[in-house]
C-alpha cells in the first residue's frame, strides 16, 4: 500500500464508519495519547521498566499503526500530501545531512 492509498483508504473509513473527522485539535490531542501508548511499550520493552499486567497484550506494530492511523487523519483534514511531504522531507534530509552522520565518531 502506498501512502496515498492509505490517505485514502482512511478518509474513506472517516467518512463511512467514522461518520466525520474529529477536529483538528481532537486529532492532534488523539495523536499525542496515542505516542504516549507507543512510548510506554518502547520503554517497557526495550528499556528498564518492567510490565504492567494492563501492559501484557500490547502489540508495538499495533501501537505504531494507531500513531499513523491519526497522522494520516490529520494530513487528510488540513490538506497534507504525505507522499510529496516525505519525498520533500527526504530531500531535505540528505541534502542537510550528507557529510553530518559519516562524520560523527560518536556513531563509528
């Protein structure tokens, strides 16, 4: 699946289960709970906190889809092309960063 068909796939989920979008400022409050579960699982896999039992049947892929899931619903809402989005973001990226990271000792 491509992004756009994602964007579409979920604006066409928004607007037949859905019924409408939440608002934009719904959306972005939805999208930071939504780093927060993603963050909690991050931690308590890969980092020193343990398990909660409410934790257990957490998924990580599943946490990181429910993150793209509002982000996709915001870029539809306020017009964001994600495709051109990233390949613009991708350009930038590299064209800033060439020489930063193949110099850094930190990373050899």
């Amino acid at each position: 699946m491509t992004i756009q068909e994602a964007q579409k796939e979920v604006d066409n989920w928004i607007k037949t289960i859905g019924v409408r979008y939440f608002s934009e400022l719904t959306n972005m409050t939805i999208l930071t709970e939504e780093v927060g579960e993603l963050a909690r699982i991050m931690a308590r896999t890969y980092g020193d906190q343990s398990f909660k039992k409410s934790d257990q049947d957490k998924n990580l892929g599943d946490e990181m889809a429910d993150v793209l899931w509002v982000l996709i619903s915001l870029a539809n809402q306020t017009g964001v092309d994600l495709t051109e989005a990233f390949k613009k973001n991708m350009e930038k990226k590299t064209n800033r960063d060439k020489d930063r990271h193949i110099n850094n000792k930190k990373l050899k």
